[in-house]
C-alpha cells in the first residue's frame, strides 16, 4: 500500500471518531506553539480549549476538565526531561477517557 494511501486512511478513520481537539502545551519561545497548531490543522480537527501553561500565573490555575476529543500536548525537551514547571501540573490533569 503506497505510503500517501495509509496516511490518507489513517486521517479518515481518525475523523470518524474524533471531531475535536484541545491543546496543552509550555511555550516559552513561541515554536512549540505554532508546531502544535499546525499539527491539529492537519489532522482538520477543531480546536475547542487551549491551556498555555507558558505564563507562571495560567499554572496556578486548576483545569477542571479536557473538552476536546483528543488532547494534543506540547512542550520542549531539556536533556531528555520535560521542564520542571509543568510536571506536576501534568501529572496531576484528569483526562476522563480522552485520547492523548
């Protein structure tokens, strides 16, 4: 099956089940930011809910719930860790179910 085809049939039985997304990510240069979008733009999903842990005060705030159909998360990597700064913010959200 030529590559192109599967990506295709991958995209279309991705959009049977999954409409929306929500997006979670740590930006502090922006990049991280636009990669992701661009990824929810080409999966054509519509982006419901955006959590931009970037800024200290948006992690201080408790998210109560994912919305989206999919959560597509976002962060640099620094020496093979996530930064400190969002772990426990991550590790403490609920997906109820949602794809990841």
């Amino acid at each position: 099956m030529p590559n192109g085809f599967s990506n295709l049939l991958g995209l279309f039985l991705i959009n049977m089940y999954v409409k929306s997304a929500s997006l979670i990510y740590f930006s502090p240069t922006g990049t991280t930011s636009k990669v992701c979008k661009s990824i929810i733009d080409g999966m054509q999903l519509e982006l419901v809910q955006t959590i931009n842990l970037t800024k200290p005060q948006a992690r201080k705030v408790e998210i109560a719930q994912i919305e989206g159909d999919v959560v597509v998360w976002g962060m640099p990597v620094y020496e093979e860790r996530i930064p400190g700064v969002v772990q426990s913010i991550i590790e403490s959200l609920k997906g109820n179910g949602k794809l990841s």
